[in-house]
C-alpha cells in the first residue's frame, strides 16, 4: 500500500505521471523560449516541443493537431465552446440542448447564455443517469445551435451513448459538444467515429499537469467556428490568445501518449478492482448503488449508505481514505448533488452519497482495506444511530 490515506478520488485529479514531469521540466529552464518567437532559436525550439505535444494529443482522440486548441482547462474549453458557439451563430438562433447531469463548467456557462437570452431545454436522465434518445431528438429546432452532452459524468462514471447523440445531431446539422475530461484516457474516444463537433478535456485528470487543458474543434465536416473569448495576439489561430503554457502543454501531451500505451490493460486492471469494491461495498446493508448500469467507466463507482450523511461518513474516515461526495460544491452549504437528483435521488439518499474513483496507482490491497475499513465505519454509524434512537 502506499501510504495513507488512500487515494481514491482519482476523478478529481492524478498524480502527474514522472515522465510527464521530467518531459516538461527543461522548458522552464534552458528551453524556456516563447511559442510565439519567430525571429531565433529560443522561439523554434518551444513551437516544435507545442508541435509535438499537438501531434500527441491529436492523436489520443482522433483528431488532426490543427483541430487541437490549447487552453488553460476542460473549464475554460468549456466556456470558449458554448460561448464561442452562441455569439458566433446568433444569426441562427439562439437555443441550446443541455443535459441536466452536466459538470458545473458547461452547466453554468449555460446558464449564464441563458441570463444574455439563450434558450436552454435541459435533457432529463433515467435512473440509471442516461438521457433519452428520442427526447433529443424531440428537443431540436430549426434555431438550435448546439447539444450538449458529457462523454461520461465525473461523479457516478456514466458513459452516454455519444456516437448516437453525435449521429442524430448530425442528421440535423446541429453542432455536437461533449465534455470529454472524464472519458479521455479511460475508454476510447474517437471524434470521427462519434460525430463530435467540439470537445473538451483537461490535462491534470490523464496524470498531467494542472493547468492546462485543450477545445478540439472540427475543421471539416462542419468547419466549426467559433467566438474567441479571449482576445489578443492571435494564438492558437485566433481561438485562444496568449502566450503558450510550454511546459504545460509539453507535459500534456506526455500524458496523452501514455494513455494511448496504458488505457486498455490499466482499463481491465482497475475494473476488475472496482468490480471487486463494488460487490464489496454492496455487501454493507443499506448500500445504495448509484449509476450501475452497463454504461460507465471502468474505474468509478458511485454508492449511498442510506441513512448515513455523506460528509459524515468522510470526515469519519478521511484519515485513511482520500474519497469525495463527487460533487464539486465550492460553496460553504453543502446542496445534494445535482446529478444524483437528476437520477432521481431523494435529498437524503442524495446526500449519503460517496464517489470512489480508483487509478494507476491502486492497488488490491488498497482496496481490501478500503472495504473493511468502509464496512466497520458504516456499521458503527449506524449503531450510533440506533443508540440515540433507543434513547
Ligand atoms: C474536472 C472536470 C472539469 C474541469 O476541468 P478543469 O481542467 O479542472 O477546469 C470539467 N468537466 C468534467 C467532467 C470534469 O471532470
């Protein structure tokens, strides 16, 4: 084991790989050189270290490099994409389809459209947090811009059927987003194969660093275009203004040829793991799967403990085990989350609700641990709780 507490909230960040790390580290120093220099050395050296890493995360999606925008995160891809595409195609229209079960970054950038007069239909999701086909289908019109539909969901692993959206929005010549951030790295995601216009994704959830991020935007078939939201030199043809986080990007690209090397046996290894938590963590009475059905990533596994708060149960055990609600409340009131709700959670069962996202570094031992340590603190709560009640 490697120490304590164990970290299973590989969702909400990873470890920057060490030879990402020792990829990136001459471009702060001797190679520290401007992107954008076209008059010496200095300058050619960091554009063929971009160039590359381009190349590198191009090819981890499918995508040719001149599609790759490199940004400062899956949020600010985010933004640039909705944002981009509603001040780019107002003469169109002005209405976007947004799943409900989305992650803050696209969720509130939407609702921030909506505050400068966007109409947003939000897809509702099953029990088992997959939108309806029929019911996208359903929702366009001859003035929507957009579909909005994450590739998988950070908090329960759910995979959506992407190339089917990708197809319908295709048939309807209506541009195709997906949040991608999750799915990168963990199961195949190919942007020809699944009709997608526009994707982001972020370098600190592949085991790159934090910081850094990238907006693929399809050049043909559409050639997607798109408002910049940040304004200056022309980087990044235009999309994306400022100088180059060189490093960052040098290490993202690392990152992004790792995955393309590890994803499919790391895929099975941290399954197998995961199935072994998973019927672990049900055996515990009162547990709750959330998000179960065929359709998810391999490497999550989203559970309530009914009766138990959520954030109880951590404070209780975060000595030990690095896990979260999955959730990314920032604010100083905990809500139930927004996508267990939309799965049709009650508040409660909502709010006891954990996240346990595993990764390259788990081990079975880990996980043994995790289980009997998961089992005991739930036991004792629930004692606890019959204790005050006897009182
Ligand atoms: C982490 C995450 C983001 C935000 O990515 P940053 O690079 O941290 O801005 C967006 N969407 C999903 C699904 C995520 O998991």
């Amino acid at each position: 084991m490697s120490g304590l507490p164990i970290y299973l909230d590989y969702n909400a960040t990873t470890p920057c790989d060490q030879k990402v790390l020792d990829a990136m580290l001459p471009y702060f120093t001797h190679k520290f050189g401007n992107a954008a220099s076209r008059s010496h050395a200095y300058g050619w050296e960091a554009e063929e270290a971009v160039k590359f890493a381009r190349e590198q995360v191009a090819a981890l999606i499918n995508a040719i490099p001149e599609e790759i925008v490199f940004t400062s995160g899956a949020t600010e891809s985010a933004n640039l994409a909705l944002k981009g595409v509603f001040e780019m195609y107002g003469a169109k229209g002005k209405h976007l389809i947004v799943a409900a079960t989305e992650h803050k970054a696209v969720m509130d950038t939407a609702l921030h459209l909506e505050r400068l007069g966007a109409e947003i239909s939000w897809l509702g999701v099953n029990a088992d947090g997959l939108i309806n086909l029929q019911e996208l289908e359903g929702a366009i019109r001859t003035d929507t811009l957009l579909i909005a539909v994450m590739y998988a969901n950070n908090e329960t692993g759910v995979v959506q059927p992407i190339r089917r959206i990708g197809e319908i929005a295709k048939r309807h010549q209506v541009l195709f987003f997906s949040d991608a951030t999750q799915a990168i790295g963990k199961v195949s995601v190919d942007v020809i194969r699944d009709h997608i216009d526009v994707m982001a994704f972020s370098a600190h959830k592949i085991y790159g660093p934090k910081g850094v991020g990238a907006l693929y935007v399809r050049r043909k078939q559409p050639r997607v275009r798109l408002s910049a939201q940040m304004d200056g030199g022309g980087h990044e043809r235009g999309f994306r203004s400022g100088t180059l986080n060189v490093p960052g990007i040098v290490g993202f690209g690392k990152a992004a040829a790792i995955c393309l090397e590890k994803m499919e046996p790391e895929a099975r290894r941290q399954e197998a793991l995961r199935n072994k938590l998973e019927a672990g963590l049900l055996n515990i009475e009162g547990t709750v799967l959330n998000g179960g059905s065929k359709s998810r990533l391999p490497q999550t596994i989203n559970v309530s403990f009914r009766g138990i708060e959520g954030n109880s149960l951590i404070a209780g055990i975060n000595k030990e085990i690095a896990v979260s609600s999955g959730s990314a409340c920032t604010s100083a009131l905990p809500e139930p989350s927004h996508v267990l709700k939309a799965m049709g959670l009650d508040d409660e069962l909502a709010n006891s609700a954990l996240r346990f996202a595993l990764g390259r570094e788990t081990t079975e031992k880990e996980i043994d641990f995790v289980i009997d340590r998961i089992g005991s603190v739930v036991k004792q709560f629930r004692e606890k709780q019959l204790e005050n009640f006897n009182i």
